[in-house]
C-alpha cells in the first residue's frame, strides 16, 4: 500500500510514536483498556446481532483474550505493540468470527438523529460575522467529536444521555484549550495567496481525514467542509475502507452525503461540481498509517495541499510527530485520561493544532 504523498520523510516515519514495548506500564495499561472494552463490543454484538449464537461470542472472546496474553507475557515474539497494534488485532478477531461491525445499528441510529438539528446549525454559523465563524466552526468540531464509542469516557456519557450535540457543547472547556491554533488557522484563510487576478484561496484542495458518524461528522465536520468550499477549496473525505468502532466508513459516507444534499443546496452544489468527494483511505482502525493508504486514496489526494486529521486516533495517538510538505491541522478531544496526561492535559481537553508545512 502506498504512501501518502504529502509525508515528508515516509522512510522515518512512525504511526504512533509511544512504544508500547518500550514502556511496560503504559502496555499493561492499553492491554487493560482492550480487554475490558471487548465487554462493550460484545454488548453491542449481542444487540446488533440477536441471532448470534452465545457460542460464538464465548468463542471469539476466548480468541481474543489469548491474543492478547501473548502480547503481555511475550512483547518481543511481535515487531512492534503501539495502540495501532491493538486496534488491528481486535478488528482481524471480529472479522474471523463474522461480526465485522458491531457498531453499524448505532451509527445508524446517531446519523438519523443529528440530521433534522443540522439546518440550524448550518444558520448558525451561515449568520454568524466572519470573525466569528472560526470559533463557531472550532466548538463544532470538538462537540461532535465526543460522539465517540471507543472510549470508556464517552460510552458512559452515551449510556447516560449525555452525548447529544448541544450538551457536548454546554460541556466544552472555554478557549483557550490545550491546544488552540484556531486564530491562526483563521488568519491563514484570510490571508490568501497572491494571483494575476487579486487573492486566490490559501488551499486548493484539502484531504480531511474524517473520523466517526453522528454529530461528529454531520454537525462538527460537514459545517467546516462547506466554509472550506465557499473559501475557494476542494474537499476529499478520506474515510475508513472498513468498519471501526463508530467511525463513519466511505460506503456510508456517500449515501449520507446525498441525503445531506437535499437539505442543503452548497452541499449538492460541491457534489455536483465535484468540489466535494469521498475516497476510501484503505484504513481498518481508528488510528491510521499514512504508509498504508489505499492506491485510490493516495491518488485522489496526490495535489492537496492541507492535511486536515480528525479525531484522537488519527491526530493524535497516531501521526502526532508526523511531518509533511504541506500545511496540515489536527482537531481532537482527548477522551483518554493516560493520552491527555501525555500532552500535559486532561480528559476531554480540545486540540486544534495548526502547523505550516515543513516545521512539525
């Protein structure tokens, strides 16, 4: 599988940067978090899947959990234990026992929801001075990105009905958070480039990197994709290939993106002008490897020139330390404790981390 194109260094690079056979603790955390969260697959198996026989469950769950007790107790018969690694191993055990996505019924359920608040959201920000637009574009993203089911954190808030849109954003921190880019990112887009015929848009083509169904795409991200497109750009939304947890994957991302489009005339406009489109990135897990990337992805991306990664796996627990040659921005809540401790901050801190090309 190919690299992505904008990737600096791709001989130097690495997904993740915490190496979890390095650090015996932090692996007896992960190992921890993996086998406990495999409770909360198997409860959503057991509801996606009714006609599962109990057998299968027992089954796959003792296949798993034998995985994993060879990685606590022999770290070094593997190449390499990062968060990634995890991620693989309990996507190939679900896969081999036939339960590709347990969290299919849920993302359903979270895109039907969302759809009717989005007009007002999109008024919202449509309305909104300029100046206020960034700031606007930034809570939404970081509100809808706390729909999330690969983290205890917000599984309990989803338990308890907490993760609606407008509750996640009563529940922010206030800026400026952990890190808070967002007046930079604002200046680039004002500023432009010089052209023979006045100021051009600052980026062509943007590859968004989109993370999970529900708010976080309908009402966090779908709302910045249109301000790029009315800004001059193209957008790609590179999407898993297959199922992760609840992010949204590119079979379903299409299908949504028609249905959004007969709510919203931008939004069929960029479809219809083709300043709008999806690629499957080849991905598998909610981290991503941007040595492993589908053939048609690295291809449908080769001209972008701002790399946009959204969601703690993709921006932060992998390609973090990532460089590339173009201009790229990480947007994040921190829905683990151990991963915010890592960047000095605390659960559910926000990150909007806006970097240059070149200087990461």
């Amino acid at each position: 599988m190919p690299p992505l194109a904008q990737l600096a260094d791709p001989q130097a690079y690495r997904p993740c940067d915490w190496d979890l056979k390095a650090d015996a603790d932090g692996r007896t955390y992960w190992l921890a978090h993996f086998r406990e969260y495999f409770d909360v697959v198997c409860e959503l198996i057991a509801s996606d899947y009714p006609a599962a026989q109990r057998d299968r469950l027992h089954a796959m769950r003792a296949d798993y959990e034998s995985r994993l007790r060879t990685l606590a107790e022999r770290p070094d018969a593997v190449p390499r234990i990062d968060v990634l690694t995890l991620d693989e191993l309990k996507h190939e055990v679900l896969m081999q026992h036939g339960f590709p996505d347990p969290c299919r019924a849920v993302k359903q359920r979270e895109n039907a929801a969302v759809l009717p608040l989005l007009p007002k959201v999109l008024q919202q920000i449509d309305q909104a001075q300029p100046a206020d637009k960034a700031h606007l574009l930034g809570r939404g993203l970081m509100a809808g990105n706390l729909f999330d089911l690969g983290a205890f954190a917000t599984v309990e808030r989803y338990r308890a009905g907490q993760a609606g849109f407008y509750d996640s954003l009563a529940r922010l921190p206030p800026r400026p958070w952990l890190v808070d880019h967002v007046d930079a990112w604002r200046q680039r887009w004002c500023t432009g480039l010089p052209s023979s015929s006045g100021q051009s848009p600052p980026y062509r083509h943007v590859a968004f990197f989109v993370d999970n169904a529900g708010a976080d795409f309908c009402l966090g991200c779908l709302p910045l994709v249109r301000w790029m497109i009315s800004r001059g750009a193209r957008v790609t939304l590179a999407a898993n290939s297959q199922p992760a947890l609840n992010d949204i994957t590119a079979a379903e991302l299409s299908p949504l993106l028609d249905q959004i489009a007969r709510m919203d005339a931008l939004t069929a406009e960029a479809l219809h002008e083709r300043k709008l489109a999806v690629a499957a990135s080849g991905g598998t897990a909610p981290l991503l490897d941007l040595t492993r990337l589908s053939a048609d992805c690295v291809a449908a991306t080769l001209d972008a020139d701002l790399i946009l990664l959204h969601g703690m796996g993709r921006a932060v627990e992998s390609n973090w330390t990532a460089r590339f040659t173009c201009d790229s921005l990480r947007t994040a809540v921190l829905k683990d404790e151990q991963v915010a401790h890592r960047l000095g901050g605390r659960l559910f801190d926000c990150v909007f981390r806006f970097e240059p090309g070149g200087t990461v």
